[in-house]
C-alpha cells in the first residue's frame, strides 16, 4: 500500500509540473486587423459648390470632377434674368461651401437669396465681374446703358469661357487646397477643349461670306461673341423690359433686315416667338434657334451626372455655330470633328 500512496503522489506531481503556470497568459494566434474608420469620415460629405446658369455649372464642374459636388440652381430653358428662387434653393444655398455665378446683374434675384440664405463665411465668385473690368461692358438693343446693366453673357464668348475655367480652378483651389494638382489637370485638359472651339470659331467665321457677318437674335446675348470673331449685332427682337416688341419695332426691325439684306435672322429655343416668324416671312428671309444658356438634347449640366457627350457648354457652342454657318452661307463641317465631351465623368475622353 505504501508503493502504491507512493506512486500515486509522484503521478501527482509530474501533472502538475508539467501544467502551465495559472497566472501566465497564452498568446492568441495571429489575425489580421484595419484600422478602424473614424465616424466623422465615415459620414463626411463632399463640399458643395452651387452655380446658377447650365454653361457655367457644366465648366465649374469640369474643373470639379468628383472631388466636390457642384448643383446649379437655374434650370436649363429658363429666362435667368427673371428667374424667381424656390423656397428649395434657400435650402441649397444654406449648405453651399462656396457660390459661383456670373455676376454683371444676370442673376440678381438669385444673388439676393444667396445673400440671406448662405453661411456666413461662404464666399459668392462672381465670374464675369473678375474677367472683364467695367470699361469693357458692353450695352445694347436689350441692355441699354441708360438703364445701368451691360450685358452679361460673357461665356458665349470661348475666350471668356477659358477665362471663367481659369478663376473657378482658382476658387476650388482655394476652397480644397489638398486637390489642387486635381484641379490643375483638368483645368488643362479641358482649356484645350475651349481653345479647340475657338480655333473651329474663327474657321467658321472665315468661311461665311463678309457680307453675312451680321446677327439679328431674339435675346441680345452675342454681343460680346461678336466684338471676338468679327461679327456685326444689327439688332434684337426682345426689347429691353424682356417682354414681347410693339408693332411699331416690328415694323422696324423688318426694314432693318431688308436694308442690310442678311439671309438669315436667329431665335431663341428659351423664348419662342410669333414675332420672330413674322420678321422672318415678311423680310424674306431664314430662321434659325441658337442658344446662350441651353445646352443640347437631354442630360445634367454636371459633367459627372452626364451621359450626353453633347450636352456641354462646347456641345452648345458647336451646335450654335453649325447653325449659324448653314443659315449665313458658310462651312458646318468646320465643326464636325469638335470634341464637345466633358473632360470628367462618364464622357470623358482624351
């Protein structure tokens, strides 16, 4: 009995001898592990950017890309000049990071809710008040200067659409600092869209016969086209209060044409008019729709949100000066190989 207690104790102690100490900890296997994402980025939005016309808001987010969010407010087929904010804008421009519109009076009601609706240290970039100074305005048929508003449609004009490009990569610079290589990048790719569609510009202007370089529109918005390519404004159907001529400057305006003998006088797809056919009928001559602040065929002015490669600022102008060219006599092809895609988003081409 006492070899068997014995050998039961020496059992006992190799058990315990060769169990780990309680107090000692075993390591765990080894796991892979993430850096956890804090709940701010994980609810982080993209800074807002709110224009107001489509031709800008297709250049300002051109320059964006999906590094910010960029909204217009103006739709697209709406008078700007007399556009009433909605109770939704004031929403939109509360949360706007920075506001970009064009300035020179175009969007004054707009401006106004801006004013009362932004935070407090959200900047408002006027565009066409940065790119020419006040000698430079130009006053006529629908902006007299007795009444104190130059025209303001400075982007119908690709020279001053390049200029626009270049202050609003400025401003998103300035607003997103760490996307400043980003910005610059596409600010180059799409300037060489913009000078593209000057250079088929002016080849279409050569190609119009001399005595044809002459516009007679319904809304006074190519005057400053015009001073660039060499063009002659004659005259505009739509007086200066916007509404529609009296019968007397009907009357006027048919002379006008007669006198100058265009072959063709242009309207408006944003403001359709009977006067514009009777001028036309009774002066025997063409119509034609151009186009200031529509862009072509459906789409989103955002240039993310496109899947129309024409539905651009350049896909306006190209369409502007197809028409253009086939009413006053010159060469439409000049304009046939223009790349009028976004340089961003779902178009975007080299």
């Amino acid at each position: 009995m006492k070899t068997l207690s014995g050998l039961l104790l020496a059992l006992s102690f190799m058990v315990v001898a060769c169990s780990p100490p309680q107090n000692t900890a075993v390591s765990p296997s080894p796991k892979v592990t993430t850096t956890p994402v804090p709940a701010e980025q994980k609810t982080q939005s993209k800074l807002l950017v709110v224009t107001t016309v489509a031709p800008l808001t297709n250049i300002v987010s051109n320059i964006a890309g999906d590094r910010l969010e960029v909204k217009g407010i103006i739709p697209e087929g709406t008078d700007s000049h007399t556009f009433e904010p909605r109770p939704s804008d004031a929403d939109l421009l509360s949360k706007a990071n920075l506001i970009i519109a064009n300035g020179l009076h175009l969007e004054s009601p707009t401006e106004k809710l801006a004013i009362a609706s932004k935070p407090k240290e959200t900047k408002i970039f006027e565009l066409g008040s940065k790119t020419i100074t006040q000698d430079q305005w130009l006053f006529d048929f629908s902006f007299p200067k007795e009444k104190g508003d130059p025209n303001p449609h400075l982007w119908v004009n690709p020279k001053y659409a390049e200029a626009y490009a270049k202050l609003a990569a400025e401003q998103l610079t300035t607003l997103d600092p760490a996307g400043k290589d980003y910005y610059a990048t596409n600010l180059k790719n799409y300037l060489q869209r913009l000078e593209a569609l000057d250079k088929a510009t002016r080849e279409i202007v050569a190609s119009i016969p001399a005595k044809n370089r002459k516009l007679l529109t319904y809304h006074d918005s190519w005057a400053y086209w015009a001073r660039e390519y060499g063009f002659q404004v004659i005259g505009a159907i739509q007086p200066s209060d916007f509404k529609e001529p009296s019968a007397k400057d009907v009357a006027k305006l048919i002379d006008q044409v007669r006198k100058v003998g265009v072959p063709a006088i242009f309207g408006s797809e944003v403001y359709p008019s009977k006067v514009e056919e009777q001028i036309a009928r009774e002066a025997n001559v063409k119509t034609a729709n151009t186009a200031d602040d529509e862009l072509p065929g459906k789409g989103s002015a955002n240039a993310i949100e496109n899947t129309n490669p024409e539905h651009t600022y350049i896909g306006m102008m190209a369409n502007n000066m197809r028409i253009i060219a086939s009413s006053l006599g010159g060469n439409s092809d000049l304009v046939k190989n223009l790349n009028t895609a976004n340089v961003v988003g779902p178009t975007a081409t080299k």
